[in-house]
C-alpha cells in the first residue's frame, strides 16, 4: 500500500507521548478527558475522548467536532490520540485548502 505522506505527517504528529499521559490522568479521574481548541477567530472545535467497555475490555471513543463531526472507538488510548489530533488536523485543512466548511462554498459567502 502506498502511503500518503500528509496522512503519514498527521498521525506522527498526534502521537504526543505528553498529550497520552495528559489524558490518560483525566480519564482515569472522570472517566472523560476534553478539550476545545480556538484556532481562529470564533471557531472552536471541541476534543474528546471517553472510556467505555465493550465486552468487558475497556474501549475509548473519540469524538472531534467543528462544523463537521468526526468520530471512532478504538481498543488503546494511544490509537485514540493518533485518531484526535489526525480529526483535529484534517478539519483546520479542510477549511483552509477546500473551503470546507463555507456558507455556500470557497470564496463565496452566499449560495
């Protein structure tokens, strides 16, 4: 399979040893842990990750949300923070190189 180096990039980049540690803390204190990132004016995305069983293993659910949603269950914390910050990456580049999401779409206010 060839591998697609931006992809490649994203998941190196958001496998942070300190942000799993950093997690890890307040999952294990609250059973949740989030965050919420301005990374421009006005627009927000909300980060977070939960634990759950899923036959009697403990499971983490992501969840990523801006004006788009994405989210996935994984078996380990560690791949549960590569899945975060590759979320989080990918919907600051949608916008920024497609337009995604716009009022109607790039460089356009109105439909």
């Amino acid at each position: 399979m060839n591998e697609i180096s931006y992809l490649a990039r994203a998941s190196s980049e958001a496998r942070n040893v300190h942000r799993v540690a950093d997690i890890r803390a307040a999952i294990d204190q609250s059973g949740f842990w989030e965050d919420y990132c301005e990374w421009r004016i006005s627009t927000v995305t909300h980060l977070r990750i939960e634990s759950f069983e899923r036959e009697s293993e403990k499971w983490f659910r992501v969840h990523v949300a801006c004006d788009h949603v994405m989210s996935t269950e994984c078996p380990t914390l560690e791949r549960a923070v590569e899945f975060l910050g590759v979320y989080e990456r990918l919907i600051m580049d949608l916008f920024w190189t497609l337009g995604w999401p716009s009022w109607a779409e790039r460089g356009k206010l109105k439909p």
